[in-house]
C-alpha cells in the first residue's frame, strides 16, 4: 500500500521536522549584556506597540520591528538617525553617528523624532574621541522598545543584514521617509578610520546615518527553535549589529556600493564608563527585552494562524 502525503501535508511535516531537527545553545542567545563585565577584547502614557502586521511571514521572519527602533535626529545640519540602545526608569538612551550631531557640546540639547511622531528634547551625553559616535539621552514616560543587543553575534563575512533609517528629500521623494534594505556583510577590518570596520552591501540613502543595521542569523547558534516551555517556537528577535554611518567614496569620486558601520561591541567598549556613570550595567537578554515580551504572543498568534491555514 502507497502512503501519499497531500502538498500541504508534506510542506507542514518538512517544515516540521526542520524546526525540531535544530540544536541551540540557548543560554549564550539568552545572555544578558553585561557592560560591568565588558571584555575589551571583543571587538501609562500613550503607547505605540508592535501589532501582528508588523510580524509578517513567520517562516522567513520578515518583520517591521526595526522600525520601531530608529529615531529622527535634528541637529545643525540635515537630519540624521538615532538608534534606541537602553533604558533606564523613564530616561532612553540613544547610539547615533558623530558627524549628525555636528556643532552640538556635551549637555547641549538635540531634538529627537520618534515613530509615534511625537518630539522630544534629548541631551548629548558624549561624543566618542575615536569613532564617528555620540550618545544622546531623553526623558519621557512613553513607551518605546530599545534594540536586542547579542553578546555573541560578531559581525563577520557573509551574515545577512538590513538597514533601516529615515532618508532625506529626493527628486523623486519629496519628504523624509523611512527606509530598509537588505543585504550582506561584505567584509569586517580590523581598523578603520572613524571605527568603520564593518562593510556591507545594503543600498543606502543620503541622510541614513546612524540607521540601524541588524540581522535575523539563521545559521548556527543564531536559528533557534526555542522549546522547553517557551511558546515562541521560532521566533527571532533582530539584533542590533552596528550603526550606519556613509557609503564608501573613493579619493578620485564616485562610490562603491559598499556602506560601512560601527561595531555595536566597539561602542559599547568605548562608552561603557558612560553607561556605568548613568547606573547602567546590563541590557537585557532576549526573552527579557520589549520586543520579545511584547512580540512573543503576537507571533505565536501569527504562527499557530498560519499552520492552521496550512493544515
């Protein structure tokens, strides 16, 4: 006798035994991020909330949630980006590239725009000696979600990454708008001049600096079918990889397609007496961030809706 599996039947059980078939080492994903510790050696008020729009095709783990971390900066010049690093009782924290906040001192004020679109007055904490960044902090009693930042996700070659961050007026655009790309790390230096050693093939747009750039890693460690009672299955909270800052230009003009970053880790390493100064010791491991607190539940709705569909 034939035993014959229907197309939905086969792509629920293929998909099945694949989730089930991957081995984690869930506690270093888990990790917090413990700046206290750092190895110098690595390199109710109104409320704007994920919803399950913004956690689309569970399977791919395609999502909007980048977009709920990337902020508007106003400074002297055009506007930049800010991403959202930490939290502190009702003070946020604010990781930007330097020359955004050009002409703006320490203690000076910096005017921030967040996806709810409300305005808020931030103060320049400090701006690094030796990267192209500053840290910017502002007061509300808003709701907003800071990014994931994994202890153990280096940036390297060949991990895939997207890059979200507000883009100035074009031609063909007239207003700022938001943007996200995808694509993939293309090479990690050693050094560089502004502490840009992280290249990538994103496109890019002028006025992206200090965007985001973030993965989803799907390979080793990083693809995780979380089991023993977590209700998440898959799901996969981006983490924060490095912060846009330019394009690659050559001497004698024009440019590469090529967009450099600074390292998350460097940043922290070199902002970490700041972070303490403020009591700020540890970011918070996956489970414990707002993305996965808030989104968890949505993408389990998400993901048991569609396996139903399938079925």
């Amino acid at each position: 006798m034939k035993f014959k599996l229907s197309r939905k039947s086969f792509i629920y059980t293929f998909l099945t035994i694949l989730f089930s078939s991957v081995l984690i080492n869930y506690s270093k994903t888990n990790a917090e991020y413990n700046l206290k510790d750092l190895n110098p050696n690595l390199k109710d008020s109104a409320r704007i909330k994920l919803q399950e729009e913004n956690l689309r095709y569970p399977i791919y783990f395609n999502s909007d949630i980048s977009d709920f971390l990337v902020v508007k900066i106003f400074g002297y010049g055009d506007p930049g980006n800010g991403v959202l690093i930490a939290q502190k009782k009702n003070y946020y924290y604010i990781f930007t590239a330097g020359h955004v906040v050009d002409g703006i001192l320490k203690g000076d004020a910096v005017n921030i725009q967040t996806l709810d679109g409300k305005n808020h007055v931030g103060e320049l904490v400090r701006r690094s000696s030796s990267y192209d960044a500053a840290l910017i902090k502002f007061k509300t009693n808003d709701y907003y979600y800071t990014a994931y930042i994994r202890p153990d996700l280096i940036p390297y070659k060949g991990l895939k990454v997207e890059l979200t961050g507000y883009s100035l007026p074009s031609n063909a655009v007239n207003k700022i708008s938001l943007r996200k790309t995808f694509g993939t790390i293309t090479g990690v230096l050693n050094s560089n001049k502004d502490g840009y050693v992280v290249l990538y093939s994103n496109a890019s747009n002028i006025g992206m600096s200090g965007g985001a750039v973030l993965s989803y890693p799907l390979d080793g460690e990083g693809f995780k079918k979380i089991g023993d009672g977590n209700p998440c299955n898959a799901f996969i909270t981006p983490a924060l990889v490095a912060i846009h800052g330019r394009a690659e230009e050559y001497y004698i003009g024009g440019k590469s397609g090529v967009n450099l970053g600074m390292s998350i880790h460097d940043l922290l390493i070199d902002f970490k007496s700041v972070f303490l100064k403020e009591n700020i010791e540890n970011l918070p491991g996956e489970t414990k961030s707002k993305i996965y607190l808030d989104g968890c539940p949505l993408y389990k709705s998400v993901y048991d809706n569609y396996w139903k569909k399938m079925r």
